[in-house]
C-alpha cells in the first residue's frame, strides 16, 4: 500500500519519494520534520500577523525572524494551515549543513505536499554534494507548475553552509512564480536581502513586529485562564519586551500560584522555568568567551564595545556583540555602538553570574565605573560606584563634575539623594562629607549640615590636588547655609569666594552645570533680601531667572522669580508681583514638577496680594496650600512672607491679637531683616490702633523708617489715625523720591495726604487725591487702602467725579437690566492664562471691534474656526461677552 501524507488543506496525498524513504546517508526520512508543528489550545491567532504573512504570496521571499521563543514557527504553521495551495513544511536540522541531505529532505517535503518532483528531479545521491542538473531541473519544474507551492524552511538558522544557501537562492530565483519561500530563522540569511528589499520582493516581520502587545498579552492570558488588569498585563510586556515564550511561561506558572496577579508582577525570574528557557536555548549553546562576556555586562544597562572589554579584559566584544545581536540572542542594538540586554535576560544572567562567579560583580561594578567616569557619563558613574560600594569614588565623582547642586535641583535630585542615602561612615573624604552636607542643608537640616561642611572645610585644607570643584561646592553650601541662617555677610563672602573659584575650575563643567551658579546667586539674592537691600537682590535674582539649563535649572529659576515677586510685592507693585509668581507656577508646570514646590514664596506673595485686593476667600485658599510644605523650614524670607501673609489677612477679618502672634516669623536669624521687622511692627501698632490704643499704636511705629516706602505709607496711615498729623507727613516726606514704588505705595501716600487735606479743610486739594489714588488703584484693583481709610473717604466717594471712578470695582454701579458681572468683580485666576499664538490673534482683533466674519478674512480661517477660538478665549478668561473678554485681557497685560 502507497504511503501518504495530509497536507495542510487536509487533503491525503501520496508520498513519490526518488529514493523510497531514505536520504543519501541511507537514513529513513523523518516525517515528523514534514509535518505542520501543532498549536496548543492555549495558542492566540494574531491576526495582524497572519493578514502580514499574506503578504508571503505576492513575494518570493519572505522572512519570519526573531530570537528563541519568540513565537515565529508557531505563528507561520498557523498561517500555513488555512492556506489552499500546496505547503511544503521542512523542520531544519543540525544535519542539513550538507548539501545532499539537505536537498533531499526539500524535494521529499515537496512530494509530501503534492508538489511531485518528476522523474527529472533526481534525489542526490551524494549527502555533500548537489548536482547543478538537479537543482535546475528543480527550478524548472517549479517554474512551469500551474500552482505555486509555498516553501517554509522552520529553523533555518541551522544552515550554515554558504553553498547550501548560495544553490538555494539559484532556485528560487529560477523557479520564478512558482515558488513563495518562507524562511524561518533566529538569524539573518546570508541570502541577498538588499535585492529583494529594493525590489519589492521580500516579505519581512522582525522581532519587533513579533512582540506581544499588552492587548495581545490580556488576550493570551484569558487563553490560560487569567484575568490580569489591563495596566498591570503592559507592565508585563514591558517587563518581557513582549518576548512569546516569557509570557506563555510566566503564564503557567502564575497558574499554579495562590495569587496570579501578584505572581506575574513580582515573580523571581531566576528561579522561574524563563530562566531554564533562556540558559539552555541563548545562554549554553554559546561559546565560553561569549558567555563571560554575557555574564559580566549583566551589571549594565546598556553598554557599548569598549565598556565591554573594560569588563571582560578582553579586546573582541564589538564582534561578539554584533554577532550576538544578528542571531536574536537577547541583545539589542540601541544605535551610536550601543547595546542592552533583553531585560528578563538580564536579570536571570546577573543571577547566574552571582552562582558561578561569585564575588566578582562589586569589581565589575568598579570597573564600569571607573570606564564611565574617563568617558563623562556622570549618572552612570555615580550608579555603578555605588553598587561597588565605592562611596568615596562616587562622591568624588560628583563632586569633581561640579554636580553638586544636581542634589538640590532638578529632575534628578530624588533620585540622586536616594542613591546617596545608602552612603555609610566608611567614606571619609573631603567629597563625601560635602555630599553629606548637601544632603542635610537641602533638607534644612542645619546642625548636621554645618558640621559635615566644617568638617569638608577642614579637609580641603590638605595638600590635595584639584580642590577647586571641591571647594567651590564649599562655597555653594556656604551661601545656602547664610540664605538658611539669615546672615547676608556671610552670603556675600561666600559669592566672593566663588567668584574666584569659578576663574580655577574648567569652563565645560560650568557651562554643563549651570544649576550650580543658578543656586549660588539665588541663595545670594535671598540673603540680600532679607537684609533689605533690594536693588542687589533684584540684579542677581534677575540673573538667576534667566540662567539657561531647561530643567536642571528649574527649581532655582522659580526660586528665583518667587523672589523677584516679593521684592515687586514689598515695593507697591501688585500686578508685577502677580505675573511673577504665576509665571514661577507655569514654568513649574511646564516640565512636570509638582505643586505647591520649594518655599511656597509665590503663592504667599499672592495670598498677600489677594489681601489687598479684598479677595479674602482667595487669599485664605493661597495660605492654605502653603501650609501643606515641610514644617519647621529654616529659611527667613517665606517665614516671613508667610508671617505678613498671614497677618494680613487676620487684621482685616478683626483678628487683632491672631495677628499679632501671627506676625513674627518662626524662625531664628543671625540679623534682623528691616523689612520683616517693620511689617511685625505695623500689624503691632494696628491691632492696638483697633483696640483703642492709640499711644501704644504710635509707640510701635518708632523703628519704621522711610527707607521701605511701603511700611512708611501704612505707619503714615496709623500715625495719622492716631491724630498725628506732622508725623504722618515726616515719614511721607522721607521716601526717596527715586525709589521703586509702586501704586500700593502711591495709592496709601495719596490717601493720607487726603485725609491730611480733608482735615484741613481743603477739601479741593482731597478730591485731586483720592482721584489720582483712584485711577492708580483701578488698574492694580488694590480696594485695601480704600477700605481701610475710614468715614471721611465715604462722602468724598459719593460726589459725582470720584464715585464714576470708583463705580464697578470698589463701590456698586447702577444697576443694569439683564447686566453680567464685570471682569474685575469676577475672581483672579490662580494660574497664568496661556492663549495659544491663534487666540491671541483673535483676542487682538477682537479689541479693534471687528466682526466674526471680519476676523475670519482678516486671518484666511473660518467662521467656525474663529467661534471655536472664541469659546476658548472665553473659557481661559472666566467670561462670556465679547467687552468683558477685551477688558479681562487688558487687566491681565495680555492685550
């Protein structure tokens, strides 16, 4: 009886072997080598593989290429069976390197299908050699066939004879439409890829392509009978890389586990059947070199040629790794000479590598490190010293770099002082101890800070070579240290010392590290402000505004402008003082860092400014998200704000004796700040002013000079409450006439005189004030003053002139049938309104009072188009009328 054989459409054919059953070595063919690899019911179709595979027959050639266990037979096989033309399936063995045995195993998986080979096609009889005749008999005869046949060689990868590949080629190309071949490999061909890829004729999906998506891997495990939360199915493929074979087994042992979901997100993958997968198919079938090397890179992330054989002491990595990556075998090539591990891989080899080289990995760890610091990688550096356990090294690394100030700023500071927080008392170097007193200072820790930093100090003073970088973080560290302790002389001497520090040390690491200046003048200007010297201040805080460094920079560029907000706020300027502190948040925002960040100096400022414009449930939610920072911070100038804030607001809602107690700040400094001492001083004299005590009010104004025009404004105020008129008009008389003030300044300074006037009976002269008072504070919206004036200013505001002024924003208008609200009495945003490039356009024609259609030609848009800006314009600016829209605009300056 003739043997036979189900091909892949189920239909039964006979078997016409040239040679019955035998290959040239006399050996029976294996049928199972012929036959379609079966798939396990737990095998998931993806059918944007299959509908790729389709692509098979309109090409020649096609390749399914991927590492171990990456699910390409299984994937090809599926396809295969729900095709209707003959499919010749050949399992490639270790055997088939010889040209005979593997041409007769082809020609009897052809026959297998149905595609009989004639009585032409002649089996070799030869297991080394293949007849030229033969081969073009082959092609030939494929070539004239009516059906073409579909080739799939599984495990190609296994030939390694170029003449086996070479004759290959020659029939394929010669078979013409009569052959679709589909290879099957871990490794790249040495086939002629490039001419068909440029031609159009070769079929390619890749490991990439390969990869399980976390849809797919949802999927496969419903098929196992696991039900995993979709985030926690991507966080396993990112762990797996997608790789087939990890999820299937991950799959079945998370099975028998009592907790599935907990098992697949924290399974051990040394001691998991992956690691047995992946040791015997990658990892043994290499060479001895080549598992060394794969050993120890293990401690890497990623890794180029040259690290590697500073890890091995070899010099012939870039070949090896190259050769690794072309054969899948879990390395991937990232681009510029640089490689990773699959991270599954990793890990299971950093497991073995503890087994059977134990004791080696903290010198690998020192090697790496020391390679990456000659190179400049600073970050990987510092990880791999660390791992060494090479305190000493890291710090110094650090240190040396300049990069300091990356442990109190920027994106990576956390993460910086996480690896730190593992240093113990066995480093004992100069770097070490300024790495601690960093550590300590930023978290305004300042007993143990100081002490690390004298101890620094004292080191330095050795005769050490390149103590420069050394020294200047000393000096960094000394400046935060006087901004922490409030005392500016010792904030200038360090900016001296630095100055002088900064012509010793390269100029790359400056420019690559311009955190550190950005801190250094930032904690200057801080110093500067809390001694009232505000023109110094706000020149170095400018500078530090505008340092470059996108987000190494952030944390003091903000600072930096909170500071610049207050100095505005504490010279009468409330709207410059708003835009500063809301510009500090949107920077803050822009890269991702959380809110409320560092002092909370910004939304203190406007708390305060809320204060003065009477939008007291504002301001009480402003102070609210500043008590949500660390407690007990020891830094003067947001006490302090945070003190006049708070005291501010408590006076105006009668809280007199609160804010009294409110009013010092709760912090020790070397010198009194004039500035802060004055704003103590005036809640004081107001709270008895409101309990009836005018002498003692007057008695507590006597430090208050007119060298801070804004405390001499409100002592005036009070002195001239308390009757005092002269002296009220001394301290307004004192104010420099070149100072900075603002219209919180001019406003107060205008409605004493007033008051002054009224009191005179020069009731003209008070009129001329409180008008000129009135159009200052309308553009500021400052209703304080005006509220805290007094009865006399009551009848002044009801006389025609003054009350059309003051209508609308500090006293009621007339009523208006159907009216909305006008933008001023609508609240102020609490972050910066941000119009994009289009809006704004559309704002702007908006204010010259054209038309809908009119702003549509003017801009080649759309009717619609502009509506839907519109609506968004209205949105940002909290209003619903195109007047209140325009007005809105202008108060905010963004018109």
């Amino acid at each position: 009886m003739a043997e036979t054989y189900e091909n892949a459409r189920g239909t039964t054919v006979p078997i016409v072997p040239a040679v019955p059953y035998a290959d040239p070595q006399g050996d029976p063919f294996l049928r199972t080598r012929f036959a379609l690899p079966a798939r396990p019911a737990t095998f998931l179709r993806r059918q944007r593989l299959v509908q790729h595979l389709h692509q098979a027959l309109v090409t020649p050639l096609t390749l399914v290429n991927g590492p171990a266990g990456a699910g390409k037979t299984l994937l090809t096989a599926d396809w295969a069976a729900g095709l209707r033309q003959p499919v010749a399936w050949l399992a490639v063995e270790a055997g088939d390197r010889r040209p005979g045995v593997f041409w007769a195993y082809v020609l009897q998986a052809l026959r297998a299908c149905g595609a009989s080979a004639s009585d032409a096609v002649e089996a070799p009889a030869d297991a080394s050699r293949v007849d030229r005749k033969l081969l073009a008999a082959l092609a030939a005869e494929l070539n004239d066939s009516d059906r073409p046949v579909v080739l799939v060689l599984d495990e190609y990868d296994r030939v390694t004879d170029p003449e086996v590949t070479e004759q290959l080629e020659f029939v394929l190309h010669h078979a013409g439409r009569g052959l679709h071949l589909v290879l099957v490999t871990r490794t790249e061909p040495l086939l002629p890829l490039h001419r068909y890829r440029a031609a159009g004729e070769l079929t390619e999906i890749r490991a990439a392509e390969l990869a399980f998506t976390p849809e797919e891997a949802v999927a496969l495990l419903e098929q196992h009978g696991l039900s995993l939360p979709f985030p926690a199915a991507r966080a396993l493929v990112d762990r797996t890389r997608g790789w087939a074979a990890g999820l299937r087994l991950s799959a079945l042992a998370a099975r028998e586990s009592a907790d599935p979901e907990l098992y697949l997100k924290e399974f051990d993958a040394d001691r998991s059947t992956v690691a047995d997968f992946l040791l015997a198919e990658v990892l043994r079938g290499q060479p001895e070199e080549t598992q060394g090397l794969l050993l120890r890179v293990s401690v890497l992330e990623r890794f180029s040629p040259d690290l590697a054989n500073a890890l091995t002491l070899r010099t012939d990595a870039e070949t090896i790794l190259a050769g690794l990556h072309s054969d899948n075998a879990f390395v991937e090539y990232l681009g510029h000479s640089s490689y990773q591990l699959h991270p599954l891989f990793r890990e299971i080899l950093r497991a073995h590598l503890r087994v059977r080289l134990p004791g080696l990995e903290p010198e690998l760890h020192r090697r790496a490190a020391r390679w990456l610091r000659r190179s400049g990688f600073l970050p990987e550096t510092l990880a791999h010293g660390a791992a060494a356990g090479d305190w000493d090294f890291a710090a110094g690394a650090l240190v040396d770099d300049l990069a300091i100030g990356q442990l109190c700023t920027g994106l990576r500071s956390d993460d910086l002082t996480q690896l730190f927080s593992h240093m113990g008392p066995e480093a004992r170097s100069p770097a070490a101890d300024v790495v601690r007193a960093t550590r300590e200072l930023s978290r305004h820790d300042l007993d143990h800070g100081l002490a690390h930093l004298r101890l620094a100090e004292e080191r330095l003073t050795d005769d050490a070579p390149d103590l420069a970088a050394a020294q200047l973080s000393c000096a960094l560290l000394e400046a935060l240290a006087a901004r922490l302790t409030g005392c500016p002389p010792r904030a200038e001497r360090a900016a001296v010392a630095a100055d002088g520090l900064r012509q010793e040390v390269p100029a790359h690491l400056l420019d690559k590290h311009p955190e550190l200046t950005a801190l250094l003048l930032t904690h200057l200007g801080s110093a500067r402000l809390w001694a009232g010297r505000f023109e110094d201040a706000r020149a170095v805080l400018t500078t530090a505004a505008a340092a470059p460094g996108g987000a190494s920079t952030v944390l003091p560029r903000e600072d930096a402008l909170e500071h610049l907000a207050l100095l505005d706020y504490l010279d009468g300027w409330l709207g410059r003082a708003e835009r500063k502190a809301l510009a500090a948040v949107s920077e803050m925002e822009r890269v991702g860092l959380p809110q409320p960040s560092g002092s909370g100096i910004g939304q203190l400022v406007l708390a305060a400014v809320a204060v003065d414009r009477h939008e007291l449930d504002r301001a009480q939610a402003l102070l609210d998200e500043t008590a949500q920072l660390p407690a007990g911070t020891h830094d003067p100038v947001p006490s302090a704000g945070r003190a006049l804030a708070t005291a501010r607001l408590l006076l105006v809602r009668g809280k007199t004796r609160d804010a009294v107690d409110a009013a010092a700040p709760d912090v020790s400094a070397a010198m009194a700040s004039p500035w802060a001492t004055s704003q103590e001083a005036l809640v004081t004299s107001a709270a008895h002013l409101a309990e009836g005590r005018p002498d003692a009010a007057a008695e507590a104004l006597q430090d208050v000079s007119a060298d801070q025009p804004t405390c001499a404004v409100e002592a005036a105020a009070i002195q001239l409450a308390t009757g005092r008129t002269a002296a009220a008009i001394d301290l307004l008389d004192g104010i420099r006439a070149g100072s900075r003030a603002g219209p919180a300044v001019t406003v107060r300074a205008a409605l004493v005189r007033a008051q002054a006037a009224e009191g005179a009976g020069d009731t003209a002269m008070a009129r001329r004030l409180v008008a000129h008072a009135l159009l200052d504070a309308r553009r500021e919206r400052l209703r304080r003053p005006f509220l805290d004036a007094g009865a006399w200013l009551g009848p002044l505001l009801a006389t025609a002139p003054l009350h059309e002024l003051a209508a609308d924003w500090l006293t009621p208008g007339p009523p208006r049938h159907g009216a909305h609200p006008r933008p001023e009495e609508l609240p102020a945003p609490l972050v910066a309104v941000e119009l994009s490039g289009r809006e704004h356009d559309v704002l702007e024609r908006l204010a010259r009072i054209m038309s809908t259609e009119e702003i549509a030609t003017d801009l080649y848009v759309s009717v619609n188009t502009v509506k839907t800006h519109l609506k968004s314009v209205y949105r940002k600016l909290a209003v619903n009328r195109r007047g209140d829209a325009v007005r809105r605009a202008r108060d905010l300056r963004l018109l």
